[in-house]
C-alpha cells in the first residue's frame, strides 16, 4: 500500500497538514519504522563529520523524535526538579523554540534503572500533539497545540503496579479521530480510546492483569484495521473503532516491550520476561495462529520486517535476518553491547544505536549480513534513530563527565 494509501485508510479524518516530509509518531508515518522511499541519509558521520547542527536536551528522556514540518519535538524530564515537559527545536537550525512543563512533581516512586520519567514519543494528528507521562500513579493524556500551548488533559487512567515497578513506556497511537492510549499493569490495566478533539473517552478496553510496556500499533491486515498489541504470553488484535476484541494468539512472554511489526498476512512480536520467543502468527478471516516460533529475545526494541524478511538486533546485540514465513534463519552476527533501540530502514539500508552510542548501519538483505558503518556520539543511547528529507535524527547522552548531559543531533550530508 502507498504512503498515501495508508494515510488515506488510518487516518481520514487527520487534516492534511500531515505532511509526506514528517515523521508523526512513534515508528513513523506507516507505523513500521520504515522512512519515504527515495530517502538517502548518509551512513558514516562523527563528532566532525555530517553533523549538521547539535542541541542541548534539557533534562532526560529515552522518547524518539517526531518531526513536524519545521520542528523536532521531543518530550524530557528533569529529575532533580521532577518536572515532565515537552520541548521543540528548529528543523533547520537546532535553536530551541518552546518549552511546555506539564507535569510539576509526582513522579513515579521507584522506574527500572534504564527508564526514564519521559519514555513515551508524542504524536502529531496534522492539527495537535499529544503526549503521555506517568505521574501520581496515573497515566495522564495531554494535547497540545504546535506552539506548545496545552488544550486539554484527560487522567487516561491508574498506573499502580507492584510486583515489576519498572515505569512506563507506551507511546500514544493517532487512528481516525481517535487518539489510544495504554496503561498495563496488575490491577486494572487498560486500552483507551479518547477523541482527538475533546479528550471525551469514546471506548476501553481491559488488560487487567498483564504487566507489559509495549506501544499499541494499527495495522490493515485483510483489508480490515486491528489494534495489534502484545504481553500476557499472546498476541492480540482488537477493533480499534470500538475496542472489542476480535483474535488472539499463543506467543513472545508475559511482558514485552517492543512494537508488534507485520506484513501481508503475518504479524510479529518478541520477549521478554520471563521468557525469550520471537515468533510469527497468521491471521485471516478475523482469527490467528502461530506459525513459527524461536527462542531468540528483542525485549525492549521492536523488530522491522521487509520484502518478506524478519530483522532483528536481540537485547545483548545480535542482529538476525528470518525468512518471514517460516521464521527459516538466513544468518546471525554479534555486532555489540546491549540494545533498547529499535531498527529503522532507509535506503535499503537498516539503523539502530546501541545502549552506548554506537549507531551501526548494515543492509537490508537476506543474503548475508553486510555491515555499511559504525558511528558514535556521546556515550549513552536508548531512543531510535528517525529519518526525513536525507537527514537522521538522534537523541544520544554522554555522562562521561560525571552528569547527564543529552544532545540532539541532525544528521546530513
């Protein structure tokens, strides 16, 4: 399906201020981590090489970019003064424009040591962002205009684990008029669907008793939408216009992290906690099964499938090509330390930066691993490279220096 196709079918009703030169949401405009065909971003730089500007990122965060029109956008937290805020820079320059605090104290108590109190990429619908933060044990919904004035905020709901308190990480999905948002944890874990314009909650959707962080993502499958999601040891899909559940199938673990990812027919997912799987299901005429299944885990960073073939980089820095349908190993390599970073394609070309600054490109190919480059900057990186107009961008910290000190870096020719 075409670029335009897609956003035809998702959205229809997103204005058409969306832009083929943006990248909207988590994982980009088709959802998939893929960048606009014709896209050529270089693949070596350094320090002193093809930057073409740098900015300081006030505070902390592990959220992607998005790019709208003119501006990159991320959201942060400032730990030592608790206070979650949204930020933007200029496209071209890298001059900070606006800074929006919207969350002032109630931090979450106790976050895994590689979280972070602003994991979560915003969205951007074509009119307004949306950004969602965990604080005072609730996941809270905010829209905000392009110039970081807020227009409304909805408590989604309660984020109260106790047996895994390891913060919060799903990033706001944009569907129609509809902006989802999740919230899993022991007691009264949830999906819910708000109205763009409003903030009005128009459906939920239970997930009680799961203890996942993974992003909801809408996939056309069959010429029909599902709301792919996973934990609790299946795969779901659901009906993003009312919520209901529609199929369901065996696979990944109890709690993933990354994006589900699909093409054609197949959809794929991996884990986690406690166990490691990656795994392949069919669906067809509103039901799944898992057609293959093996023991390998990407747990935080999600997978990108291409042209019939499976791409991963595991948690401690294997990369992996499977045939999509069989899950058949074309081949494996080691390439480093640990990943949380998910893949993004460009170019034929597959990036990803490892926890400790290294941004390693290798092609998309089933014939044998073909490694372009490896680039570092700083010391520290858990957000995914995103790919617009020639240009990468990056959000790496160094701490080399005793502080946290995070950049965010255009890369270009």
């Amino acid at each position: 399906m075409s670029r335009f196709a897609l956003f035809v079918a998702v959205l229809l009703t997103v204005t058409t201020q969306l832009s083929a030169a943006d990248w909207p949401w988590w994982r980009g405009p088709d959802f998939n981590g893929i960048a606009a065909e014709g896209e050529n971003p270089p693949t070596k730089w350094s320090a002193s090489q093809n930057v073409v500007w740098k900015s300081a990122v006030p505070g902390r965060g592990h959220s992607s970019p998005i790019i709208v029109g003119d501006k990159v956008i991320l959201t942060t937290a400032d730990e030592n003064a608790k206070v979650q805020s949204v930020v933007a820079f200029d496209r071209k320059g890298g001059k900070q424009l606006w800074k929006t605090d919207i969350h002032k104290g109630g931090f979450l108590a106790e976050i895994h040591k590689k979280n972070t109190h602003a994991s979560p990429t915003a969205a951007w619908d074509g009119e307004n962002l949306f950004v969602v933060f965990a604080n005072s044990n609730a996941v809270f919904l905010t829209a905000l205009d392009i110039d970081g004035n807020q227009l409304w905020q909805k408590r989604a709901g309660g984020f109260t684990p106790k047996k895994y308190s390891f913060g919060y990480g799903p990033s706001p999905l944009i569907y129609k008029d509809k902006v989802i948002v999740s919230s899993e944890y022991e007691a009264g874990g949830f999906i819910k669907a708000f109205d763009r314009k409003t903030g009005k909650e128009l459906w939920e959707a239970s997930r009680k008793g799961l203890i996942s962080f993974s992003s909801p993502v809408v996939a056309n499958i069959g010429g029909d939408d599902y709301l792919l999601m996973t934990g609790g040891n299946y795969l779901a899909g659901y009906d993003p216009e009312n919520g209901k559940g529609v199929w369901r199938a065996e696979g990944c673990s109890m709690a993933t992290c990354g994006t589900l990812v699909w093409e054609g027919d197949m959809v794929f997912g991996s884990g986690g906690y406690p166990d490691k799987q990656t795994v392949g299901v069919q669906v067809r005429n509103g039901s799944a099964r898992q057609v293959w299944s093996n023991k390998e885990k990407c747990y935080e960073q999600s997978m990108l499938v291409h042209d019939g073939y499976l791409y991963a980089v595991t948690d401690n820095g294997i990369a992996f090509c499977w045939d999509a349908k069989s899950g058949k190993e074309m081949w494996k390599t080691r390439l480093g330390s640990p990943v949380s970073s998910s893949l993004t394609l460009a170019s034929d070309n597959l990036y990803y930066s490892d926890e400790r600054g290294t941004t390693y490109v290798f092609q998309a190919t089933p014939e044998k691993f073909t490694p372009v480059a490896e680039n570092k900057l700083g010391n520290i990186s858990f957000a995914t490279p995103v790919i617009v107009d020639d240009q990468i961008f990056l959000r790496h910290a160094d701490n080399s220096s005793g502080q946290w000190v995070e950049t965010l870096y255009c890369i270009g020719h």
